[in-house]
C-alpha cells in the first residue's frame, strides 16, 4: 500500500512501466523475474562403467556420466546400492557382442532404491528396495503373454546391451512394473542380486528345461555360477545324484560343498567314462551344459541314458556337433532356452524362507568405484578363486 492510498500490485512480466486502472485506483507495477536456475536433471551426473570398444587399451573406463532421466510414464530410475558382473559382460570387453556399442554402460544385475517414477508406475513407490531382472519384460506383447519375456518385442535383455545398465551409480529402468521386483525386508543384498539372472538361468534354463525330477541321476558340465546356480535349484526336486564336472578343482570343491554328491575333473579328458563308470554304465537322466564349448557339449551327448533330457544352459559362440547317428534312436530330448525370469518371484520366496542360500557364490567384494579391479579379479577368475563379484555403491 503506497502513503497516498493507492494499491500496488506486483505482477510477473517483463514491463517496467506503470499503469491506472481509474475503475478501482489499483497502481499495477511490473518487475522483471530473476532467471530460473536449470534444473537438477539437466545437470545432474554421476560415475558409471562404459564400454570404449574392444580395441581400446582404456576399456571398460568408470567415467563421470550423465545421470539417467525419466524417458517414458513406465520408467523408473533406480540408485544402485549392489551389483555385480556377469560372464557375458566379458564377453562385450572382447567384442563378441556387436550389439554392443561404444559408449553403453555395462552391467544387467543389482539390487537398488526407487529415487524416481514416471506417471504410469503403479505397483512401486519412490523409496522402494527393489531387484532388478536381467530381463525388461513390457507385459503385454505376444511374447510376454506366452511367458517368453527374453523375446519382449519391447524388452528382452537390453540392460548393459542396447541401453545403459547397472554398473553405474543410477540406471534408468523401462517397464518398471513388469521388469523390477520389491525385495521383503531383511533381504540380503548380496544375495539377492545373484536372482538377477544366473539363478532363474540354471534354474529355468537347466532344472526345468531338463525336467528333473525325484531319484533321478543329473549331470551338470560347468561348475561356474550358472552351473552353480543349476546344482543349488536341482535339489528343490530331491534327484538322487548330482555330478558336477569342470576343469578347476577350486570350484569343484565348491560345487561338492553346494550338494554335488560326486565331483569330476575333465582336464584329462576322459568324464564320459568316468560318468559311465559311476552310474553303473547307464548314463545319466539329465546333462546340463553350462559352458557353452563343443568339448563340454560333447560330454553331455556322451553320459546321456535312454529317454534323458540335455538342457542346454551354456552360450554358444562357435557351431557344435549333434551327434545323432549315436542319439537318433535313444528316445533323448536337447531343450535350449535364454532366461525369462518367470521363475523369480519364487526364488525370492525361497530366499526369504531361508531354502536359498546363493549368496554364498560370492567370493570378493569391492566398492562400486573399484568396478575395473573388480573386473580384472573376475576376469581371471582361476588366479583368484572367483565365482562372483559384489559391487557395493555407498
């Protein structure tokens, strides 16, 4: 209120002139506003693992990167507290995944907390500790409706691989709904990040591909994580034994520790006899290959009883042998899958009853921004004695 009666009012625009309005004697002043400041998003940063070509003496690089924005209403961008790296993150550092491009933040597993939801998210809420499938699944393709999540027309494994993922201090998350899962409280994280993909992967790809069932013989060739993890879920069906079969005997004591009722080591090249001379020369109900060479595929076809089942696990770079001239008549059936996860929310109720225990595969631990050593370990996995890494971002 001025001294002579007369009402200002301060209105946002950029005038800075006065004007009457005789009708009420209202004195209208015009200010200039002060420059918004941008916004956090714009500018906000954070440290990630990028991929810098297979070529590149610098790769993998933990670099100072843009923090990951709300794209679409089904995004949610969650703070990564655990994750970890997974073979076929090997796999892209030596350039065998061309999908893979320069530039992309690696990593597919971890376990993290909701900082931000787009508009269509119903079934989480900011603050939320979720784990994060290896697999974006939209929910509503064709695909998805079949329960063949891998194949989402929309999703399927992309984290770490057509969009960032979560070796990174943030990850933005498509189809929250359908691709995160809310962890009960007391969780482990550890452990729960080893259900982002190698435990629904022996367990789907493996146990039930090769429908174990109760008294059978099962057979696993690899006795690294995945193998690992096949071995822990094949005993949810009681088989009578279980072999694991590898070249390194540290992670074959492991395996025996884990519930392997006979362990063998193929270095000298003779497992088919060794498996033929513990099963009574039958051969066994269920092979699981979890390598993915010709030489462990070839175990597999050779320690096969009549009417078994070989569940193939193993990524496959290099073309294998079907040998059905010894096969075309033994009643035997080869199964091939990529994990869909649809066998995740039991695990986690596995978890927190306390039947699951995969938490005991990790090996060494690391902070998040110690991701390169954390690779290096990994990536000489029979030096150090390592199954999995944790990567923990405080």
């Amino acid at each position: 209120m001025a001294d002579d009666g007369h009402l200002f009012l301060k209105l946002p625009c950029n005038w800075r002139r006065a004007c009457w309005l005789p009708a009420c004697r209202i004195h209208v002043m015009t200010t200039v506003p002060q420059e918004t400041a941008p916004s956090e998003s714009k500018t906000a940063t954070m440290h990630a693992l990028i991929y810098r070509g297979a070529s590149n003496i610098n790769n993998p690089a933990w670099e100072l990167h843009k923090r990951p924005e709300i794209q679409d209403a089904t995004d949610a961008i969650v703070r990564i507290t655990t994750s970890t790296i997974c073979g076929t993150d090997l796999h892209i550092l030596k350039g065998d995944v061309p999908s893979v491009t320069e530039g992309r933040i690696l990593g597919h597993e971890g376990v993290g907390v909701i900082e931000e939801l787009g508009a269509a998210v119903s079934a989480f809420h900011k603050g939320d500790k979720v784990l994060i499938s290896c697999i974006t699944s939209c929910g509503k393709c064709d695909f998805c409706r079949r329960q063949m999540f891998s194949h989402c027309r929309n999703g399927g494994w992309i984290l770490g691989n057509t969009i960032d993922g979560t070796q990174a201090e943030y990850v933005r998350i498509p189809y929250a709904d359908t691709s995160l899962y809310a962890l009960p409280v007391g969780i482990e994280e550890e452990a729960a990040a080893m259900l982002s993909d190698i435990l629904p992967t022996g367990f789907e790809c493996g146990v039930l591909n090769g429908q174990v069932k109760p008294g059978d013989t099962v057979a696993i060739v690899g006795a690294g994580p995945v193998g690992l993890a096949a071995l822990m879920t094949a005993q949810f069906y009681s088989p009578a034994a279980i072999i694991c079969i590898d070249v390194d005997d540290n992670r074959l004591a492991v395996a025996k520790s884990m519930g392997a009722t006979a362990v063998i080591n193929s270095k000298d090249g003779n497992a088919i006899d060794q498996v033929r001379e513990l099963t009574k020369g039958e051969g066994v109900d269920v092979a699981m290959e979890a390598v993915g060479l010709p030489e462990t595929f070839d175990i597999c076809q050779g320690i096969l009883a009549p009417g078994g089942h070989l569940a193939n696990i193993g990524v496959h770079g290099k073309p294998v042998i079907l040998h059905l001239e010894r096969l075309w008549d033994q009643n035997a059936t080869l199964t091939t899958r990529l994990v869909d996860t649809v066998t995740t929310p039991m695990l986690i109720k596995a978890l927190e009853a306390g039947t699951l225990d995969p938490g005991k595969m990790v090996t060494h631990r690391f902070k998040l921004g110690d991701i390169v050593k954390a690779y290096d370990t990994f990536g000489n996995a029979a030096a150090h004695g390592a199954l999995k890494v944790a990567l923990k971002n405080n």
